[in-house]
C-alpha cells in the first residue's frame, strides 16, 4: 500500500505544491431546512465528502491516506435547487493532485456517492480551474 503523493506541477524546496486545483460538487438539491451558508452545513459536507473519499481510496487504490476536505464555498442560484460546494481534498499537510481527487470520487457510482452526502448529486468531480503559485 503506498501513500498518495502531491504529483502535480512540482513543490517549492519546502514541499509545497506550486499549484492548487480546485473543484466543484452540485447537488441536485439540500432539505428545505438546510441554511448552506452555515458553518454546521459547511462542517456536515467536509466530513460526509471526507468519508466518500476515503471510501474511495479504500475501494480503488487499496489504500488509506489520511485525507480531509477543505469547502471553500458554497453557493446556490435563485429559483434553483441545486446547490453548488467548491472544494479542495488534502493528504494530511498536502494538497491532493487534482487529477487523482477528480478521479477518485468520479469512480464512485452517483449513487455511493449521494449515499455518503445524504443528497444526490448532480456533478460529482468537476475540475474549475488550477491556480499556479508563483515563487
């Protein structure tokens, strides 16, 4: 079993990631109670996503990093259900390749993946854009 590796565009002499990629969830929709923009909210969807990726890993890749989810934001449009969650994954002080996050979680069926969130999803893994840090 080996450990996921930050692969992406390189580290600094520190260790840390020269690029970050962040990502995007929608769920087609969140209880009429649910306030999204509350701190429980944001608290109950790291874990929940935490414990697909970790489901994930387990099912894939046989392994069992310790990784935890980061929710930037959350957002949903007037009129919609659906409720967008933007995210970035961590290997404990390292952030996850966005490629190996996107292709972990995408692996699961819609299903798993709504049965760990408790709401069905709509995208599951979806790549918005990769910051490039400059040193």
């Amino acid at each position: 079993m080996l450990p996921i590796q930050y692969n992406g565009v390189g580290e600094d002499q520190n260790g840390n990631p020269k690029s970050m990629c962040i990502f995007v969830l929608v769920l087609r929709f969140v209880g009429p109670t649910d306030n999204i923009q509350s701190c429980s909210f944001t608290q109950t969807m790291e874990e929940r996503l935490q414990n697909a990726f970790e489901e994930a890993e387990a099912t894939i890749l046989n392994a069992h990093n310790i990784l935890s989810v980061q929710i930037l934001s959350t957002s949903q449009s007037i009129g919609s259900p659906a409720v967008s969650l933007i995210y970035v994954v961590w290997n404990q002080t390292k952030l996850l390749n966005g490629t190996i996050s996107s292709s972990l979680l995408n692996q699961l069926t819609a299903e798993l993946v709504g049965y760990y969130l408790l709401f069905p999803p709509l995208i599951i893994a979806e790549r918005t854009f990769c910051l490039f840090i400059l040193w």
